[in-house]
C-alpha cells in the first residue's frame, strides 16, 4: 500500500532535491550559459562569503520572523475568542469566515493588498488606505510584511485554535479555583501546552515567506528577498549559481524544524 | 544522438518548503553547434500547423491586447501556423528559454543574439527563402549582431532607442543626468530596467560626466570604468523606486504615479499614456542605449517551415509597419514606411537615418576583448555583469 507513495517521496522529492545540491557544482561557460562539464565549488563559495549574500539571508529571516510573530500575535485572541467564548454558532461560522481566504488565490489576494497599500505621487493616485487615512507604508518591507502575514495567517491559526479546542475546560476552572486570574492562566496553563501548535504554525508561516518571492515583487517595491535573488540567477541562466543560493535557505529549514522538532510541533501536524 | 543529463527542476512541494524558484529545466550539453534542422533547409515545406516562439512585449499582436492591433491572426489563417508566443521580459530570459529546446524562435537584441549563436541555440537562415529579406534596408544587414563569418543567422525586425518615459506634470527630462544625478528632482519615483544590461546606461552616464574616464562605447569598459558604472548605480540606488522587469509593472507604476521618470520602451509609454494622459516619452540627449532585433530560428525547431513564414510574414511590409507602429520602433523593411498609419512614421523614428542611430548604443555582450577596438587593456565581460547587478540588486 506504502510502496507507491514511498516511491514517489523517494525519487521525485528526494531526488529532486539531491540533483538540486549536485547541480550546484556545475561550472558553466560563461559567454553561452552552458555546462562546462567541470566541477567547481565556487558557486557555493560565492553565495556563502559574499557579504551582500549573507545580508539578503539575514533580512530574509528577519521577514519570516516578523511574518511568523505578527501572525501569532493575531492568532493568539482571535483563536481563543473563537474557541472559548463564542457561541456554538458563531464558532462554525467564524471558522469558516477564517479559512475562506485559503479558497481564493493567491495572486489575486497579494493584488487585492497591493491595491489597498498603493502609495501613488504626492497629493494624487494611492491605494485603500491612502484614501481613508491619508497615509500608506508604501512598497517596502513593511508592506512585503503585512502581505504575508495575511496570505499565511490561516495556517498559524488553525493549529493554535486545535491546541486551544483540546485544553478541558476543567483544568481552566482548577487554575481559577487556585486562585490565579486569567492573565496567570494564560501564562501558565495554556500557553505552555500550545508550544507545540504554535511551534507546527510557525513552520508554514516562517517556510512560506522565506520561500516567497511573488509578494516581493507585487508589494515589495524595490525590496528583494532570497527567492527573488534565486528567480534572477536562474534566469541570468545560471542554473548552478541559483541551485547554489537555494542551499541557504534549505540549511535554514533543517535547522528551523530540528528546533520545531524539540518543542514535539510535529505532534500536532 | 548524444545523451544529456538533465536537470530537472524541483518539484512544487520543494518550491513551497524551500527557497521557492521557477520552474525550469535547461540542458547542460557542452553547447555542440547542432545546426542540421534549418541550416539543411534548400527549400520550404509545407506548414507544421503550430509555431512556438519568445518573443518582447508589442511583437506579436493578435488583437488580444486591442483589437485593431493584430499581424497574426491573418497569419495564421494564410498558413495554418497556429502562433503560440511566450514573453521575454529581459535578453537573459530569452537564452534562458531558448535553452530549453522547446520553442521555434526568438526576437533577440544584440546581448542575446551573441550568446545563442555561440551556443549553438540558433542554426544559420537561408535568406534566400524569405521573400520579404530583398527589402531590408542593406544598413541592417550582415551585421555583427545577427550573422557569423558572413553567414546570417536571421532577420532583422527593427531598431530603436530606449526612451525616458515621464509624468509631464512632474516636469521635462532632458538629459540622463535626470536618472542619476542625486540632485535630480525625481529621486525616489525613478524606474530603473531590471537587468545587467541596464550596466551600459550607466556608463552613458559616466560619458557624459566624466569623459576623463575615456568610456569610448558603453559596452567595451575596463575594470576601472566598470567600477565607476557601479558606483554610478549604487548612489542611484536610493533614488530608485521600481526596479522593473515585467513591462506591465512599469505601465502600472507610471499610470498610478508611483515612478514618474524611467528607462522605458515607446510601447509602454503608449500603453500608459491610454489611461493617463500626462505619461510622455523622451530621448536623453546624451544618447541612450537601444536595440537592433533580429528574428532567429532555434537549432531544434520542431515547427522550421512555420518559423521561417513567421520571418517571412514579420518583415512583410505590412506586418512590419503594424509592430513598428505599435511599439514604437524603426522598420527594418524599406517599403513598411508606406503603409504606416501616421505618414511620418519612418521619419519620426529615423529608420533610415544612420545619423541618428550614431548615439543609440544598441544592446550587445560585453566580451573581454574590448569592443571598441582596444587591445592594450582587457574588458569586463557579460558574466562580470551579471554577477555585479545580481550584488547591486541584492
């Protein structure tokens, strides 16, 4: 029954991944972009010494991050009114409301932002929030930010609303009856036992925007992150160059989910 | 037939866990010139019923973009051609393309075309089965862009001049001192081109204010002015606020005032100046990098007869007239400029005026051996560049 499936894990995701890293130490002419047949190391050199290379890296993180906290900090209330307070009702109906965004693409939500967040010229043009309170981050950063977090936040809340669904409602009365008040509650019951949905959230939302380079481009401005760096090589085309700069951000997962891992979030997947 | 290995790029579920990149597969043959489909061809066939081919924005109509705009439908019907087109949004994207082997043809400039022909993506063009060839203006002919050793490797499609596009309400560009000057009242709403290429206007730049640098050709720098074209472009860099690829980016940007000055294509301004009627179009009097195109037939062409009636219908006179006019560019065919809608078309954009093109630097590679013909110095080539704008870009 298993065979097929396996199979298909083996040869078609490992193996793609494993040419990917051999395909990095190909040396290519450097006039019409075709291999050589030589190996070389310099692609990853370059990639891993260049300062420039190592800042994308970092800024890159350091949006994933961002990405990952501010859908957290969203998840948190948002999952524990629904799950906790609202009415029986309600609930399905805000689950649903909650994972309608996955049903639409993703083009037209990254557009549908950028239409909101457009900056236009002085005192002319400009998006959504331009016209309702005068005032809009423009492409950049905070805009890439902003974007990402609304296209991955479906994903930090599901798992943190199951974590939350799973809590009895008894050990929250026994908190209580011990005396502490619903901040000491949430800080030493519930928060404790949702590390590991919090920790299973975070690796979609901080995966997916690491990866991004579409929200870059639609919102970003002239940001760049380390998908974009890879789309240009591979286009410049320099396949090896690019399968090289896919290694960081392929170490940067393995760490992430060995981390993941300790806090046991693939209990919760 | 030679085995090739390969590389086959990751599939979906790697692109959404890891570093996400397009999907693409390229061959890594050490680029053996297989010219055997076209070069053998003494004589047309009959049409394969499809063509594939890559192609800039604007150069094959087929009405979708506006109605009255379309040279191809008409071309379709006339050969049975069914006419499938990919966009190139830069040269590199289109060697990229070619190398996969899947499509019949290509509109290359000058810093692609180089590049194909030594590596065996393209076959030599049998002119002699193209009608329309007999009309090209001779000036277009058998250059170094588009032929090797005096064997031609396509036809010519069209030249121009790349343009400053501007928001007339924001003020007139002159010169293109207005794109880098950190003094320029546009800093911040600039739009830069998205590709090494872009290197060269910056060295015009460096032409114009620094002669002691002696940059004598915007593509032949050496390690010293190549250093002074980056550091031009690393000051612009905060003054930049597009660094556009896909033309419609550009188009978008202009018309919503997010840029309101930027290197640009005729055809965009066009396109923008349909919605927003303040976008115009200028050329630096300092001279401007450009393009001289050339149609060419990939060394695996599936569909070769369809190719070469698509080279054959392209410089038709009508055919050329109507890409010309839409994108606004000189014809190459002579007899195009009757059939021109605005009568002064050929005039207004010089097309048989090689006085004019003197100062249009048209796109070509950059090699180590210099080309403007110095020989005591050795030049930065095209990989240089790359690697460079990838670093600025980063």
């Amino acid at each position: 029954m298993l065979g097929a499936p396996l199979g298909w894990m083996v040869v078609v995701y490992l193996g793609s991944l494993g040419m990917l890293v051999v395909s990095a130490f190909y040396r290519l002419d450097e006039f019409t972009g075709k291999s050589t047949g030589e190996l070389t190391t310099e692609n990853i050199t370059t990639v891993v010494t260049k300062a420039v290379y190592r800042n994308l890296m970092f800024r890159s993180v350091a949006v994933a991050a961002a990405v990952t906290v501010l859908c957290l900090a969203v998840a948190l209330p948002v999952a524990f009114y629904v799950s906790r307070l609202a009415s029986r009702w309600a609930r399905r109906g805000l689950i649903v409301a909650m994972l309608l965004p996955l049903w639409s693409g993703y083009l037209v939500k990254a557009y549908a932002i950028r239409a909101v967040l457009e900056p236009g010229s002085d005192g002319a043009g400009g998006g959504l929030m331009r016209s309702v309170i005068g005032w809009s981050p423009g492409f950049g950063y905070v805009s890439v930010v902003l974007t990402l977090a609304y296209l991955w936040f479906p994903y930090m809340l599901m798992p943190v609303y199951a974590g939350l669904e799973r809590i009895p409602d008894s050990m929250l009365d026994a908190s209580s009856d011990l005396g502490a008040g619903a901040a000491r509650t949430f800080r030493s019951v519930i928060l404790p036992i949702l590390v590991p949905s919090v920790a299973a959230g975070s690796i979609f939302t901080f995966s997916l925007s690491l990866g991004d380079y579409i929200t870059v481009k639609v919102v970003g401005g002239t940001s760049q992150m380390i998908g974009n760096i890879i789309e240009r090589v591979l286009l410049a085309p320099n396949q090896p160059l690019a399968a090289a700069f896919t290694l960081w951000p392929f170490a940067i997962m393995l760490v992430y989910l060995a981390v993941m891992a300790r806090l046991r979030a693939f209990e919760n997947l | 037939m030679k085995t090739r290995a390969r590389i086959v790029a990751v599939a979906a579920l790697m692109t959404a866990m890891l570093g996400a990149c397009g999907g693409s597969d390229s061959t890594s043959d050490s680029g053996a010139s297989d010219t055997t489909v076209a070069a053998g061809m003494t004589e047309l066939g009959a049409g394969e019923g499809a063509v594939n081919l890559i192609a800039w924005a604007g150069y094959v109509e087929n009405g979708s973009t506006d109605p009255k705009v379309d040279w191809v439908t008409g071309f379709e019907k006339e050969t049975g051609c069914k006419v499938n087109v990919k966009i190139g949004n830069t040269s590199d994207e289109m060697v990229e393309l070619m190398q996969s082997g899947e499509y019949d043809g290509v509109s290359a400039s000058g810093d692609a075309s180089l590049r194909l022909i030594a590596g065996g993506d393209v076959s030599p063009v049998n002119t002699d089965l193209i009608p329309n060839y007999a009309d090209v203006y001779a000036g277009l002919k058998d250059r170094q862009w588009n032929s090797k050793d005096g064997v031609s490797y396509g036809v010519p499609h069209g030249r121009g001049a790349n343009v400053m596009a501007y928001d007339t309400t924001t003020g007139t560009p002159t010169s293109i001192k207005d794109m880098f000057d950190p003094a320029s009242k546009w800093a911040g709403k600039i739009s830069v081109y998205d590709a090494p290429i872009y290197i060269a206007d910056a060295a015009i730049y460096l032409m114009a204010t620094q002669p002691e640098l002696g940059i004598t050709n915007p593509y032949a720098l050496d390690q010293t002015q190549f250093d002074a074209a980056i550091a031009a472009l690393k000051a612009q860099k905060p003054m930049v606020g597009q660094y556009w690829s896909l033309y419609t980016d550009q188009q978008a940007a202009l018309e919503k005032g997010t840029v309101t000055l930027g290197t640009s294509w005729q055809v965009i301004v066009n396109l923008a100046s349909a919605n927003n009627k303040n976008i115009a179009a200028t050329k630096a009097t300092d001279g401007a990098t450009g393009w001289s195109d050339t149609w060419m037939i990939s060394s695996k062409a599936k569909h070769p007869n369809c190719m070469y009636m698509w080279m054959n219908h392209i410089i038709s006179p009508e055919a050329n007239a109507a890409v010309a006019e839409w994108f606004g560019e000189a014809p190459s065919n002579a007899k195009a400029c009757a059939l021109t809608a605005d009568k002064n078309h050929c005039t207004t954009y010089h097309s048989d005026d090689e006085e004019y093109f003197k100062d249009v630097w048209y796109w070509t590679t950059p090699t180590t051996e210099c080309l403007d013909g110095r020989t005591d110095t050795e030049c930065v080539p095209f990989s240089e560049w790359v690697n460079a704008w990838n670093e600025l870009r980063a």
